[in-house]
C-alpha cells in the first residue's frame, strides 16, 4: 500500500469467496448440539466440501500469486483459467445447496455455512461473460502494474514507475510544476486508457448482481457487513467526524498558502492533491515539514535514524515479528522467509502494490510488497502483517470461515499493532528515538502528523464506494463518470485535481483498488475500529486509564502485554463463524462501529486546532471545484 493504501489480498478473495450473511443466527461449531440424522448428514456434506474448497483455494492462490510477482501474459492467462474452473465449482456447489434444505437447517452453524456458500458474486455469471469480467480486470491490474512516466527534468527518460520513483518525488518536490507534472502523467497514463475495461467491468458486475438477486453491485458489497442498516451507519459516522477534518484541511490550506503563495493556494477552496504529499491525496504526512504545529520543536528522523543503524528490509519485518511474538502469538513460519518478495525484483514485472497471501495450506503464507527502509514501509510492514497473523490465527477454520466476519476487520489488525509500535513509547524502547515521554507541544505535533494518515484518510476511504456505488447503482450517467468522481471528491474532501478534467479524461482508476475489484469501505471501517480494537487492548495491557495523564491512547503500547495478546488471538481466531457483532462484543464490550475511541486519542489535537486556526482567522470548507466543467451532475451529500 503506498503510503497506506495497502494491501490486498485476501480482500481479493472475500469478493470471489461467496459470502453471506443473516445476522444473529452465528454459532460457532461446537455451540451446536443437535444430533439429528439430518444435521449429521449435513455435517458430513459441509466437512467435506470445505476440505474441497481448501484444496480449490490453494491451487488458485498459488496461480495468482505466480502472476502477481512474475507479470506476463502466460501467467495472466492461467491465472484467469483457474480462476474459472474455480467459479463453475463454486457455481455447481451453490446450486446443490440451494436445492438442499441446509438454509432452513436447525443448526445455526449448518445454516450459516449454507448462507455463506450459496452466495455468488461474479461466479454466477455464464463462463463467456466471467472470463470476459476477469479479462477486463486483470487487463486493468496489469496496467496498473507496469505503467511507467517521463521524467520533468528529462523528458526523454519515460522509465519512472510510482514505486520508488513518483513517490519520492510526490514527497520531495516543493516546486507545484514538477508535482503537478507527475500527477498528470500517473492519471493519464494509469486512468484514462482503462475507461472501455471498466465500463466492460461494470456492465458485467450488473449483470452478475442481477443473477444473484440483488439490485446492484454495490448491495452485493454492502452484504459482506451483514447489516442492512451498515451503509447509514457509515454516512452517520462520516458525518461525526467531518467537523474534525475542516479544522485540518482548512489548517493545511492555510499553511500551504503561506509557504506557496496565493496564486498556487488561494485562501479558500479546495486544495490541490499534487500538493499533498500523496498520488491520490489520501495520506497527506509526506508533506509534514510543510505543516507542522510547532516548527521549533523538530521530529526526529526515524528514517535517518533507521539508515544510521543499517537497517534492512528483513530487520522491519523482524521486528513486526517479535512484537507479535511478545504478545504470545505465533511467529512467522519459516516458509513465510523463504517464499515471499519483500523487495522489488530486478529481473521481472511485478504487481508492487502491499499485499497478504493465505495460501490454505501448511500454513503457508506470504507478503508481496516491493519494501523500502523507511517510516511509511515500517507502517506499511505491519499492516500487511497483521493480516497474515490473522490467517494464521483462523487457519483452524474450515475454509468457508477463512476470513473475517466484518471486511473492516481484516484491515485493523497490522494498524492497531502500528498505533503501538508508533508510540514515543515504543520507538524509545526499540531505540529509533531518545525521549518517550512528548512535551505537549512535541505531542501535538505527533498528533497532527498521526491525523494527516487516519483522519485525512477518511473521506478519501469514504469517497472511493459512495462513487462505485453510484456507478454500479446507475445512479451517475456514463457521460459523467469523470466529472463526477471529482465532484464527489471535492464535495465530501475538499480536494481536487491541479489540472482541469474532462470526461476525455478518466481518473478512477488511477487507484489499484478500482482496476483490482477490491471493495473499499473495508478501509473507512478499518479505521474507526482499530482505535476501538486499540483502547480496549491497552485497557487489557494496563496501558491505559482514562483521565491519567501517563497512561493516555496515544502513547499506549502493547508490547509484551500476554493478557492483550491472547484477547486478540481470541477474537482473531474466530473467523467468520460468528457475527461480527458478536465477536466485536466479547473482545471490546460493543456491539457497533464507534468513533468515540478515535476521537479521545486525537481529542488533544483538535482542541488545539480549534482555538489555533479561530485565532489565526483560518477560513474553514470549501466550495464545489472548478476544476471540471460546471454542468457536471448534481452534489451527492449524504
Ligand atoms: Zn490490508
């Protein structure tokens, strides 16, 4: 995940996994005590189609795997060929299960097996149109994968890919040209050519919802939160946290404007992505220096100290490794070093972007990522960590439950394991940085540089869906697809693009994500549960007491906290055999998604936004940009 964009694998997965839903009805297997001719057949049947959805899942991943860390048109094609067998099993398994009467079965954890398996996503589709969706999206990721950029200093050089080479320059460059040179030329080249395989993608993905008896695509995503009150929880949450966010977004435009000058950031207004940091503005923090609260009182320079005591790639994850272990979970299987690419290879194409495999065997998996030695990778190491701890921790599971009861889920665990690892605390005791305690005015800066990742992130995470829903849903004409994807971006961020767009133009899938099918919501949630997962383990730990000002969220570490470990691994272990709600409750005490917890840990930093940028004569939001023609539809709000 550049920056923090992330991973993803086996998100990949839960979209071709047929998920279902029903909520309340989880029980895990050995709460079931019926002993009925009936229930017994049943359990025969589900055990042994599990051990042949394992075995299915291992041949696929293996096959997809080849392809992501050896991009060629051989490896593409056999990816897809597997990928289709695959969907006629899923296909064939479905149907007998709905013929059955396993749905209406009197054990709760027959029935939910049943549920989840008689749901299909694209699968469903006739084996023509699934190969044709499969060949427009892996089509998109290897676009993705390989597009490369010219050069702003010399043109003739057209070899620049994201990973390493616009990032840094995204992060480095201070001159608005070069970043908006830069912007361009990713949009351009990773976006716009891909609008034919999209609209192909999207007239497939309606098709395939239609089959499975649901009104869109985006309800078909929507299902994996078995909540059909989910999608107002989201735009309720989003709302509560919206106040926040103008305070940093109209505190950024104005420190912008005072280092660039008002022909590059006016007073009001949205402000352009190319100056933030981020090819896609969803982590504004690689443009700290820009920003930060109190300039005299400098961060320390965790990526020079990392250079200074030769650090390696190995040396991140190893550390990663340990803190898990600290907690009494497992350490990476051997096979975990000896199998993934943690470094970008010379000698062939890969797909960079961070992801986690589970290969559902032998405990076999794997990271693919093509990792530097700095703070953002350090993050980005543990994030992907976290998701093969979790494979780990259900691989117990028959593969029905191999995966996460809330999507949200999954993507919490290596960031609530970062929350710790990032602390002052911490970063002292593994000897990156000399003070563990921060002065108020070294904590806000902490803060505000922790709020340009997790608070920026969240109407960009929220924006990505609310757009494919209104596409997938019809509710945005093809004739606006672009615009409209601006408009939402300004109208819900405050953002927009240096350049002005048209519909000649088509920017959505500038984004992996968009080319890889991977829904996107799972991140917003990600984000607001990770501070609950965050409060109630450093509760567990001793780490933290409310209203003591030693023991605060923000400065919370975990490490070596047995007690913290074995609630997560409790809660991890689970699966998806139960309702999120359910395990969400055994390990927090809550049954919802909560910002509350959020907001206490930044809580410092907001006050001081507040009183800062209302002394300052801050403007604070933002009107609609003017950065694509007026006549686009009309404003979305929630
Ligand atoms: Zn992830």
């Amino acid at each position: 995940m550049g920056t923090f964009n992330i991973t993803a694998f086996w998100l990949v997965l839960m979209l071709w996994l047929p998920h279902g839903l029903s909520m309340g009805n989880g029980q895990s297997n050995s709460n079931s005590n019926s002993c009925s001719a009936s229930v017994l057949e049943a359990r025969r049947f589900f055990e042994l189609e599990n051990e042949l959805l394992r075995k299915r899942y291992h041949e696929k991943f293996l096959s997809v795997y080849t392809y992501n860390t050896n991009v060629t048109e051989e490896n593409r094609q056999a990816m897809i060929e597997i990928n289709a067998r695959n969907a006629e099993f899923n296909k064939r398994l479905a149907q007998r299960i709905k013929a059955s009467d396993y749905v209406q079965s009197e054990d709760a954890d027959i029935r939910r097996q049943a549920e989840h398996l008689s749901k299909l996503g694209a699968s469903a589709l006739n084996p023509d149109d699934f190969l044709t969706l499969q060949n427009a999206i892996s089509s998109m990721q290897t676009n993705y994968a390989t597009v490369t950029v010219c050069s702003y200093t010399n043109r003739t050089d057209c070899t620049l890919t994201l990973e390493p080479h616009i990032e840094e320059r995204l992060a480095h460059s201070r001159d608005p040209a070069e970043l908006s040179w830069y912007w361009q030329q990713w949009y351009d080249k990773a976006g716009t050519p891909m609008r034919d395989h999209f609209a192909e993608y999207v007239r497939l993905t309606r098709k395939a919802a239609q089959l499975n008896d649901h009104r869109s695509y985006a309800d078909y995503w929507l299902q994996f939160y078995e909540d059909a009150d989910f999608e107002r929880q989201l735009d309720a949450t989003f709302k509560q946290l919206l106040p926040f966010y103008r305070q940093i977004h109209g505190y950024v435009r104005y420190r912008l404007r005072q280092h660039y000058g008002p022909d590059v950031m006016p007073a009001e207004g949205n402000i352009p992505i190319s100056l933030l940091g981020n090819m896609w503005g969803q982590s504004w923090s690689e443009q700290l220096d820009l920003f930060t609260p109190y300039p005299e009182k400098p961060f320390v320079d965790v990526k020079a100290e990392m250079v200074r005591q030769n650090y390696t790639v190995e040396k991140l994850f190893e550390l990663g490794d340990q803190f898990f272990q600290s907690l009494g979970m497992r350490a990476l299987p051997p096979s975990f070093w000896n199998l993934s690419v943690l470094t970008r290879p010379e000698d062939r194409q890969v797909v960079c972007h961070a992801s986690a495999w589970d290969f559902y065997q032998d405990s076999d998996v794997r990271i693919k990522m093509c990792t530097e030695v700095n703070n953002n990778y350090f993050y980005i190491v543990h994030h992907e960590l976290g998701h093969i701890q979790y494979y780990l921790e259900y691989e117990q599971q028959p593969a029905v439950y191999r995966g996460a009861p809330n999507p949200g889920f999954h993507e919490a665990v290596g960031d609530v394991i970062a929350l710790s690892v990032m602390s002052a605390r911490h970063l002292k005791s593994i000897g990156l940085i000399e003070n563990g305690r921060l002065d108020e005015k070294s904590r806000i800066n902490q803060l505000f540089k922790q709020a340009l990742t997790k608070i920026v992130f969240l109407p960009f995470g929220y924006t990505m869906d609310k757009y494919r829903h209104a596409v997938f849903r019809n509710e945005l004409d093809e004739s606006q697809w672009n615009c409209g994807f601006w408009q939402m971006r300004s109208e819900f961020g405050g953002v927009e693009p240096p350049v002005f767009r048209t519909e000649k133009d088509f920017d959505p899938p500038a984004k992996y994500h968009v080319d890889a099918d991977v829904e996107y919501l799972r991140y917003f949630a990600a984000h607001i549960f990770q501070f609950q997962f965050h409060k109630a383990l450093c509760t567990q730990a001793g780490q933290y007491a409310p209203n003591d000002s030693r023991l605060t969220l923000d400065n919370c570490d975990i490490f070596g906290s047995k007690v913290a470990g074995r609630s997560l691994s409790q809660f991890l272990s689970k699966g998806s055999s139960r309702h999120w709600k359910e395990v969400l409750q055994e390990f927090t005490g809550e049954t919802e998604m909560d910002p509350a917890a959020l907001l206490e840990y930044f809580d410092p930093l907001y006050q001081w936004l507040k009183q800062e940028n209302s002394q300052l004569g801050v403007p604070l939001g933002w009107g609609p940009t003017n950065k694509i023609s007026s006549d686009c539809c009309g404003t979305f709000s929630t």
